[in-house]
C-alpha cells in the first residue's frame, strides 16, 4: 500500500473493529425500520470477517457500497445513519495512508452517526450524543489513536454528524497529551 505513510493490516482491522462496534451499536434502527433488507448487516459482517483475521477482499469493498444504497433508500435520518455506520465498517479495511482530513472520516464517521442517531432518539437532546461520543472515546485503542493521529484533524464545519466527528476527533487527539500529529 503506497501513500503518505505505512498503514498495517492490523492497524486496519483496529479501525474496521472501531467503527464496527459503532455500527453494531445502530443496526437495530435500520433493522427495524426496513426489516428484511439485509445489506447493513452483511456490511457489518464483512467488516468483522476482516477485523477478526481474515483477508481483505472485494466482500469488504462490495458489501459497504451495498449498505450505503440502502441507506440512500431508507425513509428516517436514523435509519439512514445507521446503514452508512455498517458501510463505513466494511469500508474501513481500505482506510487510504494519504494524509488528507477527508480520511478521517473512515475512522471517526460511524461513531458520530451513532451519536447523531443517539441524539435523535433522545429527541434532539444534544447530552445524548455527547454521552455517545464520550463512549467511543473510551473504547478507543492506543492502535487507533495512533492511526487517526496521522492524519489531519477533521474538519468543525458542516451537518451535525460532520461536527461530531470532528469533537470526537479532538478528544481522541487530546486524550493522548504525549503524542503529536505528524500532520498537524
């Protein structure tokens, strides 16, 4: 893999397990509102299928363009959030080494969609994403700590999971005082 950097297939599977942990933690949503859809869920199933050992393939690359059409197709923001946290698992076993903030979102995105869908099934109360968030900070590795911390800090502008990928961000930069971003 050529880029800005090395990344390692352990590094990736960090990554992939990150953000298939925020996936699994919404999947019910989408699960509920269009039931017998199945994309979602083979994305997140060949996120793990990766995450857990084995090879990178087109199943990862396949099975999150699928989720992604179904969260185009899907009728709620929730719903929608959720089919793209699956898609954005799977898509996370081709996590780029380009040092561009626009990567980070394959790191950070499914986690601030869980805190979007959080704080809309809290009703729009703004405590129920920052909890969520809060949680994916606490439930990061140094491994993906290290990783993000390659890359340019996400961008503050832009809709509502935008901003929240990008707090998360901050706080995973900040809660390694020791560490620099190379890029920063």
């Amino acid at each position: 893999m050529s880029g800005d950097f090395e990344l390692t297939m352990d590094e990736l599977r960090a990554v992939a397990r990150y953000a298939a942990t925020s996936a699994e933690d919404v999947l019910a949503v989408f699960e509920k509102s269009v039931p017998g859809d199945p994309r979602p869920r083979a994305a997140l199933d060949a996120a793990r299928t990766f995450a857990d050992g084995a090879r990178r393939t087109g199943l990862q690359r396949t099975a999150s363009t699928d989720a992604h059409r179904a969260a185009a197709e899907a009728g709620t923001e929730a719903a929608r959030l959720a089919a793209r946290c699956a898609g954005d698992a799977a898509a996370a076993a081709y996590l780029h080494p380009i040092a561009r903030a626009t990567q980070v979102g394959h790191i950070l995105r499914a986690a601030a969609s869980a805190a979007r869908i959080a704080e809309l099934e809290a009703g729009g109360d703004p405590a129920a994403a920052e909890r969520s968030i809060e949680q994916a900070r606490q439930r990061a590795t140094p491994t993906l700590v290290d990783v993000l911390c390659r890359y340019p800090p996400a961008p503050a502008a832009g809709n509502r999971v935008a901003r929240l990928m990008s707090a998360l961000d901050t706080a995973l930069r900040a809660s390694r005082p020791d560490r620099t971003s190379a890029v920063e």
